[in-house]
C-alpha cells in the first residue's frame, strides 16, 4: 500500500475541499485537525468515519511536524482535502523534510515494542484508512477513506 | 483539554475531557502525571469518558507511565473509555496492558 505506483489512480476529477498550511510546530496541529473535522461533518460522513479520518490526520500532522520538520516552526506542512465523485475522501499532507523508508518501521505489536511510548503513528493511520502511500521518498502521505 | 485531579483513598482520580493529542494537552497530562509521581503518588487512575480521541502520544504517555506507576509499586489505571478510544488502544495492541474499569469507584477499590 506504500509504494507510489497507483497512488494517483483516483486523481481525475477530484474536488478539493481544503487547501491548508501550517507552521511545524504541535500547536498548529489542531486548528488543522478541527478544520478538517468541521468539513467532514458539513460532508455528511458518518460519526464513525468522522473519528477514523480526524486520528489519521492527527497522526500524519504529528508525523510531518515531529519527524520532517524537527518542530522547526520556520518549516512549513500542506494538508490537502478532497474528494472524489464517489464519495471517497482523499487527504495528502506533505511536510519539506528528508522523507523517511515507511517499510523499516517495525510493527508496534511486536516483542517490546508494545512498551515503547513512540513509533504507532504510521501503524494506526494504515489501520484507520482503507488506502495509505508514500510519495516524493517519504515526505508526503496520501491516504483515502472510502 | 481539561484535567481535573482529585486524591480519594490514596489514589489520584485524573478526570480530562478533550482530546488526548500531542501538543498542548499530552503536555499538561505528563506534568501533571509527573507531578503525582514526584509526590510520591503511584496510584493513578484516569477517566476517559469525555476523551473522544487519543492519538499515538497519548497512547506513548499513558504506556509509559503504566510502567513509572508500576516501578513505584502503583499502577495507572483506566475508566470509562470511549468506544473508539477502546478500539484504537486495541488496534496498537496496548488494551491488555490496562486494567479498564466501568466506573471511577472500581477503579480505586480495586487499588486496596
């Protein structure tokens, strides 16, 4: 699911909902998260799909500004909202870092990974969203809802 | 997010309402856990019922002070979390580290 081929496959045609920005700092995270919270409630989407959409997206902003950007808040992270004629819900959030290898990260499941307090960002958003990948080496995540 | 401590019977009842996400609230949640623990209180319980979300490191926090609570002799413990706050500390696998109570009461007997 990480790999960039086929990623772009729902791409034609899409509405894109909300174009934002923020500086790489965790305070920003929220305003953010709540705009795009704000905007799948206009939307309609179920309160189940609302809470799956909402932690994916908080783990990707986290993600961009934790590990991408070092919480330089000179930095700056694009989230994108949109959606396709189907209904399903696109959000790509792209951060300026150096992109990182999605597939060393080790299931936070396993052996003492359990009692780690880090590394179950990337494991839940694949978890919450039906397709999940990785772009431009790691610095940007598409990811859909159905 | 909002973090009310009360001590009933030697244990800290920690009630938040909000969301359990990095930045400010994950911030003020470990003070406040780090506080209890300086004061030499292990016993820690936390109502979740007005936590709709708890991100990746809320879930770190409450992970890593389960393990300070039980070096000391305590444990920290959970209430009435939500149904999809149960459903994400399921999907990372770290539900069964927890005892989960239904009400705050349970909880602190259960510390006796």
């Amino acid at each position: 699911m990480e790999s960039g081929a086929g990623s772009r496959q729902h791409d034609h045609e899409l509405a894109e909902l909300l174009n934002l920005r923020m500086p790489a700092e965790s305070a920003s995270i929220a305003a953010i998260s709540d705009a795009i919270s704000g905007c799948l409630v206009r939307l309609d989407i179920p309160q189940e799909k609302q809470l799956e959409i909402g932690l994916a997206v908080q783990e990707a902003l986290s993600n961009a500004v934790v590990h991408g950007c070092k919480k330089d808040a000179s930095k700056e992270i694009h989230c994108r909202l949109q959606r396709d004629p189907q209904g399903r819900i696109a959000i790509i959030v792209t951060d300026p870092g150096p992109g990182f290898s999605p597939e060393l990260l080790s299931d936070p499941r396993h052996g003492e990974n359990v009692y780690a307090d880090h590394g179950r960002g990337v494991y839940l958003i694949r978890q919450l969203m039906d397709e999940v990948h990785f772009e431009n080496g790691g610095n940007e995540i598409r990811m859909w809802k159905y | 997010m909002d973090i009310n401590v009360r001590k009933r019977s030697q244990v800290q009842l920690i009630q938040l309402r909000g969301q359990l996400r990095l930045g400010a609230a994950v911030d003020e949640l470990r003070q406040t856990i780090a506080e209890s623990l300086g004061n030499g209180d292990a016993r820690i319980v936390i109502n979740l019922s007005e936590v709709p979300m708890i991100d990746s490191s809320g879930i770190g926090l409450l992970v890593g002070f389960l393990a300070s609570t039980k070096q000391r002799g305590g444990s920290l413990k959970l209430t009435q979390p939500s149904k999809f706050a149960v459903q994400t500390l399921r999907m990372v696998g770290v539900l069964n580290l927890f005892e989960v109570f239904d009400d705050d009461d349970a909880a602190v007997q259960s510390f006796a």
